[in-house]
C-alpha cells in the first residue's frame, strides 16, 4: 500500500477497505486529501522548473501529464479500483506542447 499509514489511520481507511476495493466516503476523503497535497506540490514545484540547467521540458511535461492523471481520479469519482486514472496519448502529447509552450512563451 503506498498510502501513508498515518493517512490511513487518520481517514479510518482500512487494508481491508482496499483489499476488497471499496470507494468509502472515508477512501473519497483521504484521495481527496492526496490529491490536494499533490496539486500544492506541484504548484510550488512549476515556477522553479524555469531554474533547472537540463530536462526543462521533461519535467514541466509530467507535472502537466500527472496533473491530468489526478483529474482523471476525480472525473471517475475516486474509483482508482475499477477505473485506471489515465491520459490519453493525443492528451499527452497536447500537454507536452503546452509544457514547451509555458517554458519558451509565457515565460518570456
């Protein structure tokens, strides 16, 4: 389980609850939680890509492709179990374009 179990504990999710893969309002809660962290992570982490001397474009292109990742988490209503949270190679490849996009024009 890559869950931090003091997250677990805290949001009452049980090995049991996703063992047997049950989205509880409790599961709903922590993955909410998670993806909050992870979107501020990310939000810090987006400005100071523009300071890395090599993989510039490489790293902005996954902060946009798991940014997307997690939005899919959300537009499948948390149901990680049942539905992969995924990106589409056409979405991929637009965010990609993006990400060179804000590196080479609006940081400009």
């Amino acid at each position: 389980i890559y869950l931090p179990q003091e997250d677990l504990e805290r949001f009452k999710v049980t090995e049991a609850d996703l063992a047997n893969a049950r989205v509880t309002p409790q599961l709903i809660d922590l993955l909410d939680f998670q993806i909050q962290r992870t979107q501020a992570y990310y939000a810090q982490a987006q400005p100071a890509v523009h300071l890395l001397a090599t993989g510039r474009l490489a790293v902005m292109s996954g902060l946009k492709i798991y940014q997307a990742i997690l939005q899919s988490i959300l537009d499948n209503k948390y149901d990680v179990f049942n539905q992969r949270a995924r990106t589409t190679k056409w979405r991929k490849g637009r965010l990609v374009l993006k990400a060179w996009w804000d590196l080479h024009v609006t940081s400009n």
